[in-house]
C-alpha cells in the first residue's frame, strides 16, 4: 500500500507518496512540493494517468505528433530508438488527457517547452512529470503545484527496497527540476 514520507533537496522539503502495484509489478514515487502543497486548495487537484507502453501505434500516428512538437523536442525524438520514442510520445499523449482531465482543455503540442537543464513545461498548461519503463507509461499533472514521478518495473513478488528508495530519489529530483547528478543531495526518510 503507498505510504507518505518526507523527502527534501536544496532545502525545499516534498511530501513524497511511494508504493509498489503489485498487479502490474510497478514500484512508484511521486513527489509534490510540500509548500504548495499546503497552499493547494485540494490534493485532487493532483492526478496520474498510466498505460502500457505504446508499441502498437501506427508510423502516420508517430509521425502526426512529431511534426506538430516544437522543431528541437522532435529533432531529439528522432534520434531515439523507435520504442523510447512511441514511449515518449504516449507519455505526450497522456499528458494532453490529463491537462484536459484539469479543465485546461486541448492542449497544442506546439506549446510543450523543454528547456535544457530545466523541467519541461506547458505554456499556460498543468505542471507534469512523465515517466515510461520498458512495460508502461505514466503522467502526473498538476493545476498547482511543482510535481516528480517516477516509475520501475520489477520481477518478483515484492519490491525490493532499493527500487521504492531510488523511485522516491528520481520523483524528488524530477519535481526540483534537477539532473541526476544531484542524486546525493535527496535525503528520504529513513523508513523508507
């Protein structure tokens, strides 16, 4: 069952939910701002979306996104390996769900921004934070606050530790908006 604990990275301090699905063999973090969280009129205001990963999309539906992403987003699409790049774009896709889901309506591919070295963002959009393993896809959106996910698959019939602390580390750094090279500056509650 998911539990709360308490992460935190360059002083900010974020509530964190973690748990494992162990219908679909996923091990799950997601974190969210602790001080927006607190100004946050409601925590439904926080939803995820998830889907097996994309492998059965049609090259005229691949391409259809692509061209309607901005030029340098797609550039590096394209470069990718064919599954990572239809993992990607499903990650887009239940992104504009959930965006619509919020009340924002349609979102235009055209206004994802993905700046270097900082958090991808929807002009005028919910905040997110996509994740996709070898076996799913996952989008987290958010009206109001700041938010990280991250998801593993595992084998077995439980989660082994190290997987739940390292997905409360990557959601941490992916709400903070900061690389994996900052990973040991994560701190996460000991009972994890």
């Amino acid at each position: 069952s998911p539990r709360l604990r308490c992460s935190s990275i360059s002083g900010s301090v974020w509530y964190l939910i973690i748990g494992p699905d162990s219908a679909s063999r996923v091990a799950y973090g997601l974190a969210v701002l602790r001080h927006r969280v607190e100004n946050c009129r409601s925590m439904s205001r926080v939803i995820v979306l998830h889907a097996p990963s994309p492998g059965h999309g049609t090259p005229e539906w691949e391409r259809g996104l692509l061209q309607r992403l901005p030029y340098a987003r797609r550039l590096e699409l394209e470069s990718r390996d064919p599954e990572a790049r239809r993992a990607s774009l499903g990650g887009t896709v239940l992104l504009f769900a959930a965006a619509g889901r919020l009340g924002f309506g349609d979102v235009e591919a055209g206004k994802l921004r993905f700046p270097e070295d900082a958090k991808p963002r929807v002009a005028g959009g919910p905040f997110f934070s996509i994740s996709h393993t070898a076996q799913h896809v996952a989008c987290a959106a958010s009206c109001e606050c700041d938010i990280g996910l991250d998801h593993e698959d595992y084998a077995g019939e439980q989660a082994p530790a190290r997987l739940r602390h390292w997905t409360a580390v990557e959601a941490t750094l992916k709400a903070a908006g900061a690389g994996l090279r900052r990973t040991g500056a994560v701190e996460v509650d000991v009972e994890l």
